[in-house]
C-alpha cells in the first residue's frame, strides 16, 4: 500500500497548486501539517506557473493499493 499526503495551496493569481510527499511519516496530525504548509508559504521556496504560494487550501491523504498478478 502506498500513501501520498497531497498538499494544496493558493497562488498569487488564485489558483490551486499542489505538492506530493511520498510515504508520510505517520500519524498524520492536521496541526503538524497546517504549520509545515504555512512555513513552506512564508519561506516563498515553491512556486508555479501561477505565481508563489498565498495561503493553504488543504490537504488530503491518497491510499493506494496495487496487486500484481504474474500471468503466464
């Protein structure tokens, strides 16, 4: 099973931009996560094509299960 906690920011021209981190260090505190974010925003690291990084918007954790089958 593999787990992506998905960051979603504003931009300067309101967009949404997004970045992954692959494999969160668990559990997951929506606290921890909000003042990580807030921090990427005020040290202006990131940005898009849609200018640097305003607020936050959210987050989410995407579960993903892949079975694979050897077929002969």
């Amino acid at each position: 099973m593999a787990k992506t906690l998905e960051l979603e920011f504003v931009t300067e021209l309101g967009k949404a931009a997004r970045l992954s981190v692959e494999n969160p260090k668990e559990p997951i505190e929506e606290a921890v996560v909000k003042q990580a974010m807030e921090e990427i925003i005020a040290s202006g690291v990131f940005t898009s094509a849609n200018g640097n990084f305003t607020s936050v918007k959210g987050a989410r954790v995407i579960d993903r299960n892949v079975t694979e089958y050897e077929i002969i």
